[in-house]
C-alpha cells in the first residue's frame, strides 16, 4: 500500500516525510523529543480515524494519537502520529452534570463552558492539556482529593478499535476496555470522544503567594501544617523557584473547592510569614484554575522529572529545599492523599503517598542536559526510601515505563487485554503497555 493511498483514505491532511511541514508537524511538546514517525494525519472526524486504522493494519504500521504531545516519549518509530485537534466539539448537560467532549479538546475549553452552568471538570493545572490524553493516563486534578481520578469521572468512550471499528464503550457494555481506559493510557483503542461527570463549583478560591528564599523553613512548616489539617476540598502545592537572573523564592499555590472566606480563612497561616513578594489569592472561576500557577503554554526542551514522596521529613526538606540544586530551576511539592488514595473503578491506580515531586528544569545542550539528569539523579538517590518509585501515568518521562505506574496483577490484566484486543499491536500508546 502507498502513501497516496493514505492520502485518499481520509479527508483531513497527510504529511509525509519529505513534505515541507512534516517536521513541525511531528514535532511534540516536549522540543528535546525526537518523532521519527511514517506520517502525520491531522483527522478530520471518526471515520478519518476508523480509516488511518484500516491502512496503518494493511502497511503494517501502528498508530499513536497525539492531540499536543506533551506526554510524548519519542517511542513512535513506523507510526502514524493521529493529530486530533479538529475534533473539537464540546456538549455540556447541565441538568445531568455531563460534558461529551472530541479527542482534540484541551482543558482550557471545556473548563469555559463548564463555567457558565457553575459547574467544573476534573482539569489539572494546565489548559492546554487535552481531556482525552490526560483522562486516559488517570488526570491529577487540583479537585482529585474530593474527587479521584479523572479517569473515574468517565461515563463513556466512543473509540475506534484494532478492526477499524467504532463503538460506545461503557462499563456495561464492554467492562474489560472500559476499565483499562480510565487510566491504562492509549494503548487498547482510538478515542474519538470522551463523555464524564462535572461537579458543583458555585464557589472557588485560589492563587499564589510568594516570599524570598529566606522564608523557606517557615513557609515549609505552614504548608506541612496545612496539608496535615486540609479538608479534601483545598489541596496545596510548594514550589521551590530558583530561575536564572531572578532571586530565588519559596511560594505556595492553592485551590478551595468551595467559598472564599472558608478558603482564605485555612490559608490564614500565610499570613503570619513576613516579606510576601506576591499574593494572587481571589475567588476564581473553574475557568481560571490555570491562571494559578501559570504553566508556560508553549513548546520548550523541558527536562522534568517526577517522583511520589511517601514524607516530607527533616531531611526530604533539607534535599530539596534548603541544598543547592543548580542547574534545576524549580522543585514543587504537589499535595496528594484524600480520594486520590482510594480504589478506583478502572485502571488507575490509587496512590497513598502524600506528595508529587518534581525537579523542573529546561535545556537543550549536552552539558547542561548531562548536568540537570545527575542533579536529579543525585537528588533521588539522596532521597532514598522516601521516594516510592510509583507515579502516575501522566507524569511519565522518556525512559520511565509503565512498571512504574502498576502493580503486577493491573500490569498482567492490562496485557492480557492489549494481546486480546489489538493482537497486532496497531495502537501505540507513549509509554506502551508490553514494554
Ligand atoms: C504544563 C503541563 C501541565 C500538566 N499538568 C498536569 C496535571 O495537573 N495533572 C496531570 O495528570 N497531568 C498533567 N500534565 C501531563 C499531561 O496530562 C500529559 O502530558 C498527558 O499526556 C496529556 O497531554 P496531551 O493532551 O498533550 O496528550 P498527548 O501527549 O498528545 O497524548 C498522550 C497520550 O495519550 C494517548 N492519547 C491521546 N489522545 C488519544 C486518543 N484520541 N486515542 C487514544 N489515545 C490517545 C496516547 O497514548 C498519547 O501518547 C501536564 C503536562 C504539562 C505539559
């Protein structure tokens, strides 16, 4: 079969190799990740995807859809990378408190809308991460410790399966598929759409208060206090700032599902820390939840690194706030624990841990590449016992695998279905799920 047999099997733009605007188009996220994929398919609708599907079997080629690409992990070698931004289509029901949503949509969007009826998703921090990428890999939200996982807020899945077929998937009528898509990421089926519960947010309060680095061991108590009392409803985030040409800093960020005078009231503690550089504290709305920590929106060559912290101790502390950490220019401490620690209804695992870790950095150069990976490297090991070698599915970076996210008997489930459902392994997720 031939390329131009692609291109008269769908409707939405075909690049190839060669083709002046393949590279942009393969490019992920991520700019330190490398694509060699056998081309780019910007689809259209469903039917676009039912037939990459059809002539990715017939050449023997996989497929790994990609709305951003920012979990990308550059293991797609004889795919065909799926675009879905066009499928953009977004229904809210306020009345039953459901949005259906396209492959293509980002959380930015569907949040907006969400809005409008007081109502919010279970969006992380970013708005321009897509529902179905995250949803797929579990979703950390900022309301996932009243709420769990995204993945358990799905009702449906409308995909595309190894045969090219398109069908509904719910718990009821296909339990199997259903339970490996709510968090046992893209390796089983194309999803087209994505429908789930939204939740009251009448009310939300949020922001980000920052102090010098001086402040580091008062500020560290106060968030070790207030994450020990938090109700599931307020979860809290320290983030450690060391970037280039600016003072370093010691910040916290929050979210409050629920009035602003209760939310101001349990950050009150804040307060009491002399020296705040900056305080956007205010009522929000579920619209803004990136407006928080204010995430950058556009490609760079990241080199993140995330961990499950089981304490944050004396020494985790003196690691990771007080040791130098050049050439890393950030550590965030995100808070976990509530419904993010409790069974799930599909693949996701739960996490008991109490904190996410991240060691933030950027570069494209070999030595500082070479440097920021042995300062993680260092800092890990420094760690020692106090990093669970767990984490969840979308905070996975290249080399990391799914062994990391699963325990053996989901991992063996998830395989047997993968062998079942998709024998010819037609679908490649990031991080694949017989690795
Ligand atoms: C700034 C930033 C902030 C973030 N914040 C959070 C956060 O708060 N919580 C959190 O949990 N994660 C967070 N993430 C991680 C994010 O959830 C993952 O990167 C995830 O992969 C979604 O990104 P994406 O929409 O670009 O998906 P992509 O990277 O484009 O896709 C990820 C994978 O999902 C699968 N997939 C996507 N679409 C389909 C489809 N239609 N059919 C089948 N499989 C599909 C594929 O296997 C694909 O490789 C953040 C990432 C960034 C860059």
């Amino acid at each position: 079969m031939s390329h131009n047999t692609l291109r008269s099997a769908v409707r939405g733009r075909v690049l190839l190799p060669g083709d002046e605007a393949f590279d942009t188009a393969r490019t992920p996220w991520n700019l330190n990740i490398d694509q060699p994929v056998a081309a780019v398919v910007h689809v259209e609708d469903a039917e676009d995807m039912a037939a990459v599907v059809g002539y990715a079997r017939g050449a023997g080629l996989s497929v790994t859809a990609q709305p951003n690409g920012h979990g990308a992990s550059g293991d797609t070698a004889s795919a065909i990378l799926v675009r879905t931004r066009r499928l953009d289509r977004i229904e809210v029901d306020p009345a039953r408190r459901r949005a259906r949503v396209g492959a293509g949509t980002n959380w930015g969007h569907v949040q907006a809308a969400a809005a409008r009826h007081g109502l919010t998703g279970l969006a992380g921090s970013s708005p321009v991460v897509s529902v179905v990428g995250y949803t797929l890999g579990g979703g950390l939200s900022w309301f996932g410790r009243k709420y769990g996982w995204a993945a358990d807020s799905v009702r449906a899945f409308d995909i595309v399966d190894a045969d090219g077929r398109q069908a509904r998937v719910t718990a009821e009528s296909d339990p199997e598929l259903f339970w490996a898509l709510c968090g046992g990421g893209g390796d089983f089926a194309l999803v087209t759409a994505v429908e789930f519960d939204l939740f009251a947010a009448p009310a939300l309060f949020g922001g980000l208060i920052a102090w010098p680095a001086a402040q580091t061991e008062a500020v560290r108590a106060a968030f070790q206090d207030i994450t020990d009392h938090a109700p599931a409803e307020l979860t809290v985030w320290l983030n450690r700032l060391e970037l280039p040409q600016a003072p370093p800093v010691i910040a916290i960020a929050a979210a409050y599902l629920g009035e602003p005078v209760r939310g101001r009231d349990l950050l009150r503690r804040l307060d009491t820390i002399d020296g705040i550089l900056a305080d956007t504290r205010r009522e929000l709305s579920p619209a803004e939840l990136g407006a928080i920590v204010n995430e950058p929106t556009a490609p760079g060559p990241g080199l993140l690194r995330t961990e499950l912290l089981t304490a944050l101790d004396e020494t985790a502390a003196d690691i990771l706030l007080h040791a130098p950490i050049d050439p890393l220019m950030g550590i965030q401490l995100r808070q976990l624990g509530g419904a993010l620690a409790e069974p799930t209804r599909g693949a996701a695992p739960p996490f008991a841990e109490p904190y996410a870790l991240s060691l933030q950095a950027t570069g494209s150069d070999p030595d500082t590449v070479a440097a920021v990976l042995a300062t993680q490297k260092r800092i890990i090991a420094d760690l020692g016992a106090r990093v669970s070698g767990r984490k969840p599915y979308t905070v996975l970076s290249a080399g990391d695998s799914v062994a990391e996210v699963f325990d053996t008997g989901t991992l063996d489930r998830l395989r047997k279905l993968k062998q079942a459902r998709d024998p010819h392994g037609v679908f490649r997720a990031n991080f694949p799920i017989l690795h």
